[in-house]
C-alpha cells in the first residue's frame, strides 16, 4: 500500500563517529585543502537549500582529481563506511543530504578535460557549473542544450547522477540523452574508465546509462563525455490564448508537424496561474486581449532565420483555421521573447506569494495529460474542500507540475496537513494514466517510500543491481532504494 | 592479451537433451501450434544467414504470446535449462543462434497494440518487422526513423536486444534512443511491465536501458513503445569529391553549423571503392567530371520544403569557398536520390564480386577518424603485403567499415588465413584511438573474446549484473558475457 511522505523537516540525525585510523587516512590522502570539519563550512553542505532535510556529518571529503576520489573510496569501503556524493547540492528530494554519512564534494573537480568540435563534444569534470559549460560550448559556436533553474549552481556531476530535465528535452532529450561516455569510481573503489566521444558503441550492457539517474547508490561520477549541438540561428515565440487543454494537445502535434520538429519548448498553464502572476509579480502584463481559459507559450528553434518566422505563423494560422487557438501574439524581439517567458517561469514565485502548495512534478502521456487534468482537479476539489489546483508545465514532453494549495490566503498550515492523503490521491491517478510519480525531480529520500510501494518488480530488479555492485551497501544509502 | 576469433564456420553443436517432463510441459504450455521440433522448419532457425554459424537446438518454442513467453522460462528456469531467443535472426555475429539450448521465437507476437498519435508514440510486440513498422507510422503521418539493411525481415524486439543501428543515427540516434518503454520476461519468468510512453520519468535505474542491447542475456523482450517523429517534407543530397578524408570531417562540422543540423547522414568512400562498385555494379555511373580521392554522400532532411534547396546549396557553397569540396552534384529528383546512394549501398556487394574480405565494423570519435584511417591503411599494408584496404561509411557517426582483402583476385582463401592477426592488428588501433571494436553490430559469439580481453572492468561489472538477474545463467549463454 501506497505511503505518502510529506513535506516536513525531519528530525536531525547524529554524524557518524568514524575510526581515527579512517580519518587519519583521509585526511593524508587529501591532504590538508582536501578536507574539513570546520562547523562553519559544512554548515552550507548538511542542508538542502529547500530547507526540507537537515543531515550531518563527520567531515567533508573535498578531492581534487578522479585518484584522490577513488582512494576515499577505497578506504571507505574496506572500512564499510557508507559516502554521501555531494554536487552542486540543488536537490529538491534530498538525494545529496547526508545523513551521518561522510559527505564527498565534487567542487574541486572543475577541469575541463577536452573541447573536441569536430566531434561535437567536450569532456569535463564532475565539478564543472552547467551555466559555465553552456558557455563553454557558446564559446565554440556550439550549442550545450541543457537548461535549468538552478543551472548557475548544478553541477554536471550531480546532473548526470539524477538525469536532470528542464526546458529543452521536448526537443534535445533528458540529460541522459546528452551524454556520450562517463568515468566513475565503483562501489569498491576502482576507477571505471567510460570516457568515449562515441556515437555508436556496442559492446555489452550500457553502463552509463546504469549510473545516470542512479543518484549516485552506484558510484561516483567524476568526469563526463557531453555532445554538442549547433547553435540554433534564431528562434520565434508565440503566446496562445486557448479555450481548453485537449486544444493545447492538438496544436502541439500541429505545430511539430507544420514546422518539422522545429518546436523547442511548449508550455502550458491555466487562466487562474497567469492571474496569479498578473497579481503578485511587478512588471508583467498580459500579451492578449480577453480572457482564455489557457495559455501556452510556443518556442520554436530554426537552424536558419530564413523562413523561421514564416514556420510559426504557418503553424499559428493553421491552428486558428482548426479552431484550437483563440488568440496569438508573436514576440517581435528579445525582449518580448523574455516578457512572454517571465509569464511562464514565474508562476512558481507567484504561487509562493500566495501561500504553500503541496507539489507534484508528474508525468502522463502527451494524449492524455487533458484528462488526467481534469478527472485529477476534479477529484482533489472534491475530497478536500478549499483546495486550489495551479497546474502547468512542460506539456510537450507531458510534465505537469500538478500544484494544490488553499483557496483562501491564510489557510496554509491547516491544508498542508493534508498532504500525505492529498499526494496519494494524486499519485494513484497518475498511476491509473500509465504516469510517472517523479518526471525531473527524482526521487532521493523525499519519495522513496512511494516508489517501493508503487513499482515492486522495479524497486526488487534495481536492489539486485545494487547489492552486486554495492554489496557493502556504502554508496549513499538512504537514497533511492 | 586479445584473442582474435576468425570468421570460419564452428563445428556443430548437439542438441541439449530435455528432460521429458520438461519438454511435455512446454508443449501443453503452448498448444499445437506453439513448438515444432520438425528438421524442416528448424533448419533456417538454427544457423545463421551468413553462414558462419551452425546451431542445434532440441525444440523450438513459438509462444504466441507475453503469458506463454512467461510460462516457457519459469519452466525451463526452474528445469535449469538455457533458452537463445531469435527474432528475424538477421545477426552477424551470432547472437541468435542456439549451441544446443532451447530456442525460443517471437515471430507470432506481431500485435500492434496502441499507436498514440497525440504522444507521438506506438507500442508494438516484438516479432513486428521493421519494415511493417516504418509503414505502419507513415499510415499515421509520423516517422520511425530506423532504417537498415535487413529491415524486411529484422524484428523490432530483436532490433532493440541489439540496439541497432543503420543509416540516421547522425540525427535520430541509435535504437537505443528510440524506445520510451519496454515489457520483458525476466530470467525467472517475471513479466516486468515498463511499457511507458513517457519521455520524462526519474523514477531509479533505467532497466530499459540495461536491456537493450544486452543481447538476450538478460531477458526476453516481448513489447515496446517506440518514438515517433514528423516526417521530413523535403530531402536533399548532394555527392560530393574531396582531397582528403580530413577535408570530409571539416566539410561535415560546416554542413551541420550551415544547416542548423539538417544533415541525417554523411557517408565517406575512397575513389578505390567506387571503382569497384562501377567496375561491379551495373547501371551505376560517377556523377562528377575528374577524378577525386574521396567522396561523400550528403543528405539533409528538411521539416519544410521551402528553403531546403537553398540551404544545401550554401552548405555547398561555403564548403568550395573553404577548400574542402573539389566538386559537387545535387540531385535533381528522387531518381537521383536513388542512384546517388546506390553507389554507397552496393559497395559491399561490388566487395563480394572482387573477393572475401576480413571486415572491422569499429568506430572512432569523428575528429580522429581521418588519422585513424591513414594509419591503420599504413600498418595493414606493411604487415600484410598484398592487402587491399576498404574503408568506408558513416562518417557522421564515426562509424568506418575497415575491410580488407587481398589486393589480387583469386588470392583469397591464402589471404583470409591471416584474418586472426589482422584484426588483432586492426582493434589495437582502434582502441588506441579510444575506439569501439563494435559499432552497430553487436558482440554475439564472434567478438566475445575480444571484449572480454579488451575491457576486463566493464566486463566484470556486466558479469556482476548478470549473475545478479540470472543466477542459474539460462539466458541466452554463450553471447556477449
């Protein structure tokens, strides 16, 4: 039976007491910068940014390369002391607190190893910040399509660890789909040396593919592999004004169609979110005249301006003459592209504004997201009276962020009490939709007690897995499984 | 140290002798229609289509569906007894050819059982042939992009097993990036259900991805749901000549940056092999005035028509004004189309009309492939004298077909003698290269060796993962691990 956990602090654990001779080891492998047990600079690295987990410690493991990483590795499991990896620490379901583990940081494995254009892609450390490597890549007259909120913090490592998403994967692919080879230190402390530039590979299982989104309870990555892309030429915005959800689908398969899989982004939100945002962030003004029942902002990618603006209003005018769009308004600029975007990207800060929200960041097929919608909104305004569903997201790869909070400004405490029961409504219908519980976020410790109930032959096939490799079970325990 | 496998044909094995009560389970398990153990229809199952490989088997199970594929392996699993599974047994390296255990088709699961238009997907059952499935998304305005060779008789479930290749992973990638879900029967006769249609789900380890391509060794797979895409309205090709296959990486990097990306595939040939395929082939003729050293397919893929030509053109254009192209053809019509890749497609048939070859299907990061080429051309000729080098095709994923033969005909079978070393000679190369000595086909029985010298951690990881899944080793034994 489905257990819901709910979004409250947990209780802080102890740090683990560690043998001296362990720490003693450590600390000479490392080296006197390799390593801290300053309360002062851990504070930051035993605490999720959300708030939500408080860990602990016994120190912080700082490596500065893929042998130092490995020797920690190795000493920690001959002693059977379990390791927390640590990236940019932008989790948001506790993958990377630890919890009296020792807690290794990738920060100082910031190299970058090769740019290699001519085969579109680059080799970097564990450490490296995504916004710096899409620059890097702009830097080559490439592209690094991975885009997301926290990307002036996440860094690739963790990335790869928890097959992060964001904006671009209707058309460039989760982060597991960017990544050409990976070099990882094993349960045991080998060094598995995966670092190939290749497209085309076929010898034996895939072992990369095991360890990106594994959250790190297989190994720790230390460098990775990326493939580079060309840089789009232009790109062309619409704002849509839609009368329902079901038209949102279909002008999606539209728009692909007409423009040839031009459409980099689609995103979707309710009347009631652009209201919101209208209300609580300054500076932002409906691009529309009269009201919609639903928004969706269209970013379509052209590897040529030529034509590009064409494409959309090709694709905006075929959608008006089906009747699945009521009102459109192009971007003419930068700026405009920024303000129709700022509508989307602030609904999160808006909804702050309001009051609490218990969240869901879901998944369901493209087809049937409308009405998992409906029958989801319709079934948690039944059950709990005052409920107010904000749902929106990334409704071209069929990610919503299916958000409740209470109708009535100040009601906040007494309905998130309600999240435990609330969240298992939600998932059993994500469920009944062939859904997913965790599209982007992962799973971590916020939902693993969900993911046990809900997938059995899963969780029971990824436990064998993991006591093969991890037989000593040390590698971020707690997490995932 | 490497041990090279040579390409001859293996003594035949024995049909493994099942208990009778085994055997008598398995026939009321699956009904009349369900098995056969008749020599005339087991003969085209039980070897190869090359020829290098001679099975037995002492049954062959034809479950007509997931329960009955379900039931034959908790049969033979609790019986200890090993099971090849076959789908168009299209192999060439023979993955799919019973030594003796019994073997298991999925050639009666044909069922379609969801095409998605909305989600952009289609979930089929394993024994569909590829060919059905490319039509079976044009009937829905939608393309399957996998396209090879044998695709009249290669199964989807076979084709996912292996994680094919063919000719548009330049821009659609491997099989492996075309399923969103998979249904398989595990070696304990689990049915695991991941028939999502999902592209985003962050629920754990990705099992879909350790079963694909792992060659039968870790379950059957009896069902997938597979990406669709817009069909391209527009495709341009150009042949085109060049000095040097340096010239040919430096002209593809342009090709792609011009066309934002449009190129779906890039295909390298020496002058050598189209002499050979004119001298062979009838009806072929070279559409370009002079002679060049090497030449180059290049087709792009357009979501509109408008414009298509025009950025061919300036690919082209920039490519002449750079020194990297001597001269081009565009093709005017689909006529053109066609014999522009024909002289591609023939040249391994012109290969077999001047003789036997030792082939390398290896890949190599595109940037280092004209360095890997020249060298390799070098070593082989001073080792072997008399040594024809034919290096060719899809340059665009870094994937060169490096065969070789003997320089004169009617010095074959001298020649193919020294095929052991040869290849060992050709794979040290590759691998200093940071190379795959296996590209798009897979290890089967025939490189099994290699790999196991070659890449000693990885095979212990997949060792660990199989033992893991399949403690008594039933699945699939002899290929891969």
């Amino acid at each position: 039976m489905p257990v819901t956990e709910t979004v409250t602090a947990t209780q802080t654990p102890a740090a683990r007491a560690l043998p001296d001779s362990l720490t003693a080891q450590l600390k000479q492998v490392l080296g006197p910068k390799g390593w801290s047990q300053d309360a002062h600079e851990l504070a930051p690295h035993i605490a999720d940014w959300r708030g939500r987990y408080q860990g602990a410690t016994p120190i912080l493991l700082k490596p500065a390369n893929t042998e130092e990483v490995a020797a920690c590795v190795r000493l920690c499991h001959e002693a059977g002391v379990a390791i927390t990896p640590q990236g940019g620490n932008t989790s948001l379901c506790g993958a990377a607190t630890p919890m009296g583990e020792v807690l290794l940081t990738l920060k100082r494995m910031t190299g970058v190893r090769e740019v290699d254009v001519d085969n579109d892609s680059m080799t970097v450390e564990a450490g490296c910040v995504l916004e710096n490597l899409q620059t890097l890549a702009a830097d080559h007259n490439r592209l690094f399509p991975l885009s997301l909120g926290s990307q002036g913090s996440a860094m690739i490592g963790g990335l790869i660890s928890t097959n992060a998403g964001g904006v671009h994967v209707l058309r460039y692919g989760m982060t597991r789909e960017l990544v050409l080879g990976l070099e990882a230190v094993l349960p045991d402390g080998t060094i598995w040396s995966g670092l190939t530039g290749l497209r085309k590979d076929n010898t034996g299982y895939d072992l990369k593919q095991l360890l990106i989104g594994a959250e790190g309870t297989l190994g720790i990555i230390t460098a990775a592999t990326l493939k580079l892309f060309p840089r789009p030429a232009r790109m062309e915005v619409a704002f849509c004004g839609l009368a329902s959800a079901e038209d949102a689908v279909k002008f999606l398969g539209l728009a692909k169609q007409v423009s040839g899989g031009a459409v980099t982004a689609f995103e979707l939100m309710p009347r009631m979110a652009l209201d919101m945002v209208l209300e609580h962030v300054p500076g932002t003004r409906d691009p529309l005249e009269g009201e919609h029942a639903w928004y969706v902002v269209c970013e379509m990618s052209f590897g040529r301006a030529n034509g590009a603006r064409e494409t959309l209003e090709d694709a905006l005018g075929q959608g008006f003459e089906a009747g699945l769009i009521a009102d459109a308004a192009i971007a003419e600029n930068d700026s405009q592209i920024h303000d129709f975007w700022r509508l989307r990207e602030t609904i999160a800060e808006a909804e702050r504004a309001h009051g609490k929200a218990v969240k869901h960041d879901v998944s369901i097929p493209v087809s049937k997201m409308p009405a998992f919608m409906a029958q989801a909104t319709t079934a948690v305004e039944a059950a709990f009276p005052g409920a107010l569903v904000i749902a929106f997201g990334h409704v071209g790869d069929g990610n919503v962020h299916f958000n409740v909070a209470a109708r009535e400004t100040g009601a906040d405490d007494d309905f998130i009490a309600q999240a435990a029961p609330l969240s298992r409504l939600v998932y059993d219908l994500v469920d009944s939709f062939g859904g997913s519980i965790s599209a982007e976020h992962g799973i971590g410790i916020l939902k693993r007690a969900e993911l046990a109930a809900r997938k059995p032959v899963d969780v029971a096939v990824m436990r064998a897995i993991k006591t093969a490799l991890d037989p000593k079970g040390i590698m971020n325990p707690r997490v995932l499984l």
